[in-house]
C-alpha cells in the first residue's frame, strides 16, 4: 500500500468510528481505556502530539489529539504525558520457545508443523515481550531445503500454543512456509544436496510432484490420491493460502528462489538477503517482500560476509515492502527495535525504518488488517516508550497484546526479563531464587 494513500482517512473520521462502537448495542459491555497525553506514532498516519488512544476490551475504538477524541465518562483514563505511544512490534524471523522443525531424515519435509514443537512457557517469551514485540512468525532451522510449516503467534500471556496462534478464517492457525538455499542446506544429512544446482533441482521435483497432486485432487471422482501430508502442504502455497518463507543470502540464490517463485507462481518473503543490494533491481522488478535483518557485530557464515547496512535503504528506493527480523537467537528479541535506528543511520527514512518494525511484517504475514499500527478497529497491539524509538536511550515500558498488558518495566518480575541477571535465564530459575510467589 502506498504510505501516502495510508494517511488520507480524516481525524473525524476515526472519531466517527469510535462513537459508533460505544453506542447502544447489545454486545456484551467491554472495558474502556483511554491513554491521554502521549506523542503517538500511529505509523500509517501521521504522528499526533499530545495524543488520545482510546481502547475498547481487545480493540482500538480511536486514536487521534486530545479534545477532538469523545473520552467516555466510564472510560479509565491513563495519564502518559511526556511518553511515546507506539504499535507493537512485528517479528517476521523468530526462534523462540525452542521452535523445532524437520529431522536429518530428508532435506524436504512440507509436512512437519513447527506448532507442535513450540514451548509457549519457555522464557524467551517474555523476554520478546519485553522487547515490545507483540506477534512473530516462529520458524524452525535453515539446516533443510524446507524445514516445515511456520507459525504466526500474538505474544498473549497464555499457556499453550492455541492460547497464542494466529488463526485463518476456517478457524486453521496461521503460517507459511520456511524454505533456504545456500550453504545452510548443502551441508546438511538425510539426503541434502551437496551442490546449489542439485539443491534446485531437488525443489522443483516436489513442486511437480505437489502440481499433479492438485491437479488430481480437483478431478475428483470415485478414486481420490491418498491423503499426503507434504502434497497438501505444497499444495496450500501453489494456491497463495501459505506464504513461502525462503532463507537466503547470495546474490547467487536470490535469483534462484526468484526463479522458482517465476515457475510455481507461489508467494515469497526473502529473508536475511544479504547480498540484496547487488540485486535489488531484480528484486523489485519480481515483485517480492524483503524480510533483512541487522548485524553489529562480525563473524557468521562465509555467504553473508557482503552483508551491507545499506540494504534497507536500497530496497525502499527501489520500492521493495521491507521489514526487519530478529532471527533469535541471532539477534536479541529486546534488542530488536534499534534495527530501525540502524537502518536509518545507513540511509533508510524514518517513515519506512519504523514501518519496517511495525505494519510492514504484519504484511508479509497478511495481518496488516489486525496489528502493526494504531488504528481504529486493529487489535490494540501497542508498546509505551519513554523517547524517541530511535534513540538509543529510549526503553519499553509496557507492550499490550490485544488490550492487555503482558510487560511491565515498573514489574521486578518484568524487569528481570527485560534486563537479565540471576534467575533469568529460565522460569524456574526465577520462581526459586527471586520470588516468593
């Protein structure tokens, strides 16, 4: 979406949309907040100083300046004057809750749910959440042609994986695809591939095969194909229902997954491109997504040695949708908002740097209706800042999930998580030597 057309929807109009939802329905009351007082950067609008963000149970019914939004007498009013009201943040990378994918007994394995792998309670959880990120994409390892299907989580405080899941309209959790080329997937067991061509080659036979599956699946008729786990997940991104998440780093292997997406028609997100700014004119040109992230410190894997900061800033001239990923435990989920600092340092402009954190990933995931900026009628999905969110003096004070609030600075339980010491490192570690309860 063009950022321009993002901002033409008026302040009255969103004013307009709050008082109808607290009108005289018969759905059952929901809690009102209104937080008052904040500069709010709502992303795909414009920025509002002294800002009202009025919040009904799971939802945003308003965001505009103080005295031109109706603050409800019920309403709970929070005071965040000399704060920044910001909307949660979006991972399209994540390892968290020690995510496992496919084995070593093939190097390509479209059946395997990293959903049933997740471990919602580990501690990496709160420790995204005190990074401000309100939802991910969980993805299991790059060691594989395709490690299996990923899974879309909002960061809820909740205790099992459908607590969390994101879920499509038949009710089905949300997710793509994790797919990787490179040496990642070369070097790997169960049968991978020793060379790049070979990798290729053994990604379009199942292609083929996942072609003739649908094709046999839409005849119909008294003799259907047996049922096959791997086909119908294939077969899911052959009809767009399931995005294609593809590692990749050289030049070299971008242009191979641009040639599959060319072949197969499915839909793609890059992720890490390293070498994304050799070719980001044929990026473009294919009209595909980048997922980069930021590295400050050296060392890694030989193919990512051109990783250029530039990246960022290179894909937005060429009018690429690019955010930014964690890849944790590559980078630190509550280190995860200073990407956008770093991408501006080298060129990115604020506006694309911060939806680069924010509605770009929501994106990619196709959530953008939901989460990834503070308007009326998305989830309240939000995190409170005391500064700027490219400073690197500014931290996060609370991350919402859906109106609740799942981080607290001002929490010593919370702070623990944010900034480590004894008895981080995991739940029980915390609950025997730091806390009664």
């Amino acid at each position: 979406m063009c950022s321009s057309l993002r901002y033409l929807a008026p302040l009255a109009t969103l004013v307009a949309i709050a008082v109808v939802s607290l009108g005289g329905g018969r759905e059952t009351p929901s809690r009102l907040t209104a937080y008052v007082g904040a500069h709010i950067i709502p992303v795909t609008a414009p920025e509002i100083e002294d800002g009202v963000l009025l919040v009904k149970g799971e939802t945003i019914a308003a965001v505009g300046k103080r005295g031109e939004v109706v603050i409800p007498e019920n309403a709970e009013v929070i005071d965040l004057k000399g704060k920044v009201l910001f909307p949660g943040l979006v991972c399209t990378h994540s390892h968290i809750g020690k995510v496992q994918g496919g084995d070593g007994s093939s190097p390509i394995q479209p059946g395997v749910r990293v959903l049933d792998s997740i471990d919602v309670l580990d501690s990496t959880f709160e420790k995204a959440r005190a990074g401000g990120i309100t939802m991910a994409n969980l993805m299991s390892g790059s060691g594989h042609l395709l490690s299996g299907q990923t899974a879309y989580l909002k960061l809820r405080d909740g205790k099992t994986i459908e607590d969390l899941a994101v879920r499509n309209e038949d009710g089905s959790m949300a997710g793509g695809i994790k797919m990787a080329n490179g040496t990642n997937s070369i070097r790997g067991s169960g049968g991978s591939p020793g060379t790049r061509g070979k990798s290729a080659a053994l990604v379009r036979a199942q292609f083929i095969k996942a072609q003739r599956y649908r094709e046999k699946l839409a005849k119909g008729g008294d003799d259907p194909p047996e049922r096959d786990l791997a086909m119908e997940a294939l077969v899911e991104v052959l009809e767009g229902k399931r995005v294609v998440h593809h590692h990749t780093h050289r030049h070299d292997d971008i242009i191979t997954v641009l040639r599959l997406k060319k072949e197969f028609g499915f839909k793609v997100v890059l992720h890490h491109v390293s070498e994304a700014w050799k070719v980001a004119d044929e990026i473009a040109e294919a009209g595909v997504s980048c997922s980069i992230i930021y590295l400050d410190s050296p060392g890694g894997k030989l193919e990512a040695r051109d990783l250029e900061w530039k990246n960022g800033a290179e894909l937005e001239k060429r009018g690429v949708l690019t955010a930014f990923h964690t890849d944790d435990p590559i980078n630190d989920s509550r280190w995860f908002l200073r990407s956008a600092g770093l991408a501006v340092r080298s060129g990115m402009s604020r506006q694309k740097a911060l939806e680069a954190v924010t509605i770009a990933g929501a994106e990619m995931m196709d959530q953008a209706g939901q989460t990834g900026s503070l308007t009326a009628g998305k989830k309240a999905d939000f995190i409170v800042l005391n500064g700027d969110p490219l400073s690197i003096y500014t931290r996060i004070l609370e991350t919402h999930v859906e109106g609740k609030k799942v981080f607290d600075l001002d929490n010593p339980e919370d702070k623990l998580w944010a900034e480590g010491g004894f008895g981080a490192g995991h739940r029980r570690q915390v609950s025997g030597c730091c806390f009664t309860k």
